[in-house]
C-alpha cells in the first residue's frame, strides 16, 4: 500500500481504517465481523486505525482485535467531543475521557488524540432547531486558550504522542486554527465529490472542505480525509432506513450512479478513487463495517486516482 506523510505525525498508509463502520454507527455489523475487518486491515498493510467513544463499540472491538498488543508499526487515534466548558475543566475532561477509551482498547497511550467537536466563531449563532452551539461545537478562543494547552500537557505526560482537530462546517474558523502556532499534527476533513457532510452540517453554512484541505497543506499539517462515500450516498444503495442529509445527497447523486453503470464500475468503488486523488489529502479514513466492504477500498487503493477522462466526467455532472 501505498505510504504517505500526515504532516508531524509522520508516514502512514494511504487508507486509515475509522471506526464508526466497525463500531456499528454505519449500520448493523457483529462483533466478529468488526474483529475481523482490524485483523483484515492491518493484514493488508492499514497501519492507522482512527478510533473514537462515540462510535459505539469501536474502542472495545480494538481491546478485543489485538488484546492490548497492537502489531509492529500500526497506531491509533481516538477523539473527545469536547463543546464548549470553563476553560479550567478542558484538561480533565479531555484525560478522563481518554482513560476510558485507553481502558477500552486495553493501551497505555494513543498516537493522536483528536479535538471531535467542531471549532466556530465565538459569536456564531446555529440556526433554530439545532443541538445547543455549546455542546456541539467549541469557540475558536476555547481552542486557542485551554485546549491546544491540555493537548500539550497531555503530549509531556507520555498519554498521546499528538493531537489534532476536527475541520468540518466551520471552514473560516477552522483556517484560522491551522494557521495558528501550535499547529495540530492533523485536521480531519471532507473529502468526497459532493463535498458534503451530510447531516454533520447543521450550520446554515457552506462547508467549504477544499478551502480547510489547501489551507491545512499551507500551513503543514496532515489531512485525514472522512467521508468518501457520504455515508453511502454515493454507493449503491443506503442500508439504513432513514429520511436525512444522507438519503438527500443519495438522491442528489443519482446521476452519479448512471455514470458508473455506463462505465460498468461499482459506485463506491468509483467513490473512493476519486477521493484519492483529491490533492492534500494524505490518508482516507474508512468507514467500512465489514470485510467485504474494506476490500472494496482496497481495491480502490490498488488502482489509484480516476484518470482525467473520469474526473472530468464527474465534475461535468455537477454535483459540488
């Protein structure tokens, strides 16, 4: 598999395993399968595997995959949705949440450690209907006064050997935080030709995710790309039931589909080559549930970015 550098953080795979699909968050998945789909991972050459508590049973599946043991040279990152506290609780809630999900994967310490909640305007209002702004996002002066602090004294404590942030919605915020010293080691970004987060986005707001990757490139930190497939938008069917974001760009994507029927290919397949060969983007978080599902992306790895033929096929279709 093809390696590239994520910024400080350093070299890894092109294709980093994410635990929502084996955490059941992507759909219904057993125990077994999710065990089988690390083990299947890391097999094929997966060395980062991008965990977080709110992704169900992921952490604990990690525990049971690998017993406290991780192989030679794969790492793990998790995250803290963190929202906006006193900025004298930041440090505690970031370590007691990560001692539960060091429990739950049975390690002493993760490689990353990731800021989960969005990063906005202090003085952005969310539009009616939305989660409190306080607990689904933090304020850009939370991040800079109290939150790039307890990353630091958690890096000097040996718990987590970097840190790094969630780059979603909030594009201005966001180039305002990679532009910033210290830098993360890493953003986690968009990274599908939608350009869509789906029901991620509750802003009102353009999410921008190209402007967040070029501006995370200026500055030298590594992109993680999520979302290739939009959470099975641009797959070939959704295997949850559901009326959503989701099932709107499902819609949306329609098109998409046809064009891959006309060229004989497989969507999701189509999906990830294509989110490849977005340029900045260093490796491309899975969110795949099962063996069968990661080696689709596999396949999409071994073949490489779409060539120019298909990339301005896509971009002809207007969809972003």
């Amino acid at each position: 598999m093809k390696i590239n550098t994520l910024g400080s953080f350093g070299p890894v795979s092109r294709l980093t395993l994410g635990g929502g699909g084996i955490g059941q968050v992507w759909g219904p998945t057993s125990e077994d399968d999710a065990v089988a789909t690390l083990r299947h991972a890391v097999d094929q050459g997966i060395d980062l595997i991008d965990a977080a508590p709110g992704y169900k049973i992921c952490e604990a599946m990690i525990g049971r995959a690998f017993e406290g043991k991780l192989p030679v040279g794969v790492r793990v990152t998790t995250k803290y949705s963190l929202g906006t506290v006193p900025a004298a609780e930041v440090y505690d809630r970031f370590r007691t949440s990560l001692e539960a999900s060091l429990k739950a994967m049975r390690l002493q310490r993760v490689d990353m450690l990731l800021l989960h909640s969005e990063i906005r305007p202090d003085d952005f209002e969310y539009p009616p209907g939305q989660p409190p702004k306080n607990e689904r996002s933090t304020s850009l002066s939370l991040y800079r006064e109290a939150v790039r602090p307890a990353f630091a004294r958690l890096v000097q404590e040996g718990l987590i050997g970097h840190w790094g942030i969630t780059g979603i919605n909030h594009a201005a915020a966001t180039i305002e935080a990679l532009a910033d010293e210290p830098s993360p080691a890493a953003v986690q970004a968009i990274a599908n030709l939608l350009d869509s987060p789906g029901e991620m986005n509750g802003t009102g707001l353009a999410p921008r995710p190209r402007d967040v990757i070029a501006a995370a490139g200026a500055a030298g930190v590594g992109v993680m790309g999520v979302r290739a497939v939009q959470a099975g938008a641009l797959t070939n069917a959704i295997d949850r039931v559901e009326k959503s974001p989701t099932s709107a760009d499902f819609d949306r994507a329609a098109p998409y589909r046809d064009l891959c029927r006309d060229w004989g290919e497989d969507p999701a397949i189509i999906a990830h080559r294509y989110a490849l060969g977005i340029s900045g983007v260093d490796t491309l978080v899975l969110g795949v549930k099962n063996v069968a599902e990661l080696d689709q992306a596999l396949e999409a790895e071994r073949r490489g970015p779409l060539d120019s033929a298909q990339l301005a096929a896509i971009e002809a279709l207007g969809l972003r």
